[in-house]
C-alpha cells in the first residue's frame, strides 16, 4: 500500500506521521505549483493521494478549526471578466461544462463521502482561487456566484491532476478563517492545523491497519 499525503506548505505537513506506506509532499502554494509537482510525483503510482491543509469558510455554519471533507471542487477565477460581471468559461462556452474531469463545470470526489463517515466530519463543496478573496464587494460575487463552503488556493488542482491520471484522492481541510475582510488577528492557524493532523493521523492508521483503501 502506498499513499502520498499532499499539502501546499510544511507546516500544515509538519504533524503528520510519515512512514514506509505514507509519503509525504509539499506542493507549494497555488494551482500553478500544485498542478507541476503532483503532475510529476504521480509518475509514481499510488494507491491514494490526500490533499490537506487549512482553508477559509465562507460558512457561517463551519466553526474555527473544523476539519471538513471536500467533495467538489470549483476555478473561482476561470473565466471572464466583463462591465456586466464576472462568467465563468463553462457560461461562455469556451470550455464545455461537461468534458472530463468536469461535471455541469465542477469537478467532483466520489471519495469524500467515505472521508466524511469514517472521520465523523462534514462533506463540504470548495472554491479554488489564486487570489484569495479579502474584499467584501469580491466575497459577495463569489457567494452568489459558486455558494461555496470553503475556499483555498489549491484544492480545484489538486481534484484536476487526481481526476485526469485516475488516482484515488480526497482532500481534507481545517477552517483556520472566516472568508471576510482580510484580517490576520482573527485567523487560528496553528489549532486548525493540530485538529487536521489528528484526524489525518487517525484517518491513516486506519487504513493502514484495516489495509481499506478509498
């Protein structure tokens, strides 16, 4: 059994216990990066990749710290930008909505079900932008636009690259922040990142133990 456990920087890595089935990756920050090294390491065949780390809630609904599964993922920012508003390549017919690996244009993990079961959390649908919104007039078109629960810089990439090669994924996050006007003395990282490890740790030695692979 092999799995790569991916994340965007060390110390969201930094807890979580390697060992002869577990590798562990950064990936770097932002869809660029990711999309490069996951490309790359997944040459390498395994038998799941996770992707981790910590994420802002546009819910209200989420608490601080709480780690939720992602079940699908969505570009926040691929698409056009015009005097009538922000749409999105799939409402512009640049790219079809349903080509592979996308569905109605999101892309989508039939795993996160078994994540959220089996680590007792909540499934989750994500917003991936390399610009995180911090500016309220911004937070607001994304609601309207996506009604996502949580955003990250990395997570569309991550299901992309997992879904084009045909790998077992699932992607686990903590809510470290609210998605509001930027901040930092609200932010909560380092709680957000012990609670993630934990349940990763716990997630891995289950499926070590249990050799119950997604």
């Amino acid at each position: 059994m092999k799995i790569l456990v991916t994340a965007a920087t060390l110390s969201e890595l930094h807890f979580i216990n390697s060992s002869d089935s577990v590798s562990l990756a950064n990936m770097g920050i932002g869809v660029v990066s990711t999309m490069y090294n996951l490309s790359k390491l997944l040459k390498n065949k395994y038998d799941l990749v996770l992707n981790i780390g910590i994420a802002g809630s546009f819910s209200k609904k989420l608490r601080m710290g709480e780690v939720v599964s992602v079940s699908s993922e969505t570009f926040g920012d691929f698409g056009v930008a015009g005097k009538d508003g922000f749409t999105t390549c799939f409402e512009e017919n640049i790219v079809p909505a349903d080509m592979f690996p996308y569905s109605n244009g999101v892309l989508k993990s039939v795993n996160a079900w078994k994540i959220s079961k089996d680590l007792s959390v909540q499934s989750v649908n994500g917003l991936t932008n390399n610009t995180v919104s911090g500016e309220e007039s911004l937070i607001k078109r994304m609601r309207d636009k996506f009604s996502p629960d949580i955003e990250t810089m990395e997570g569309a990439a991550f299901f992309y690259v997992c879904l084009m090669e045909n790998v077992p994924f699932a992607e686990i996050r903590a809510i470290s922040n609210m998605v509001e006007s930027r901040d930092k003395s609200r932010w909560d990282i380092l709680p957000a990142i012990r609670n993630l490890s934990d349940k990763v740790n716990f997630y891995l030695d289950k499926i070590c133990f249990e050799g119950d692979i997604l």
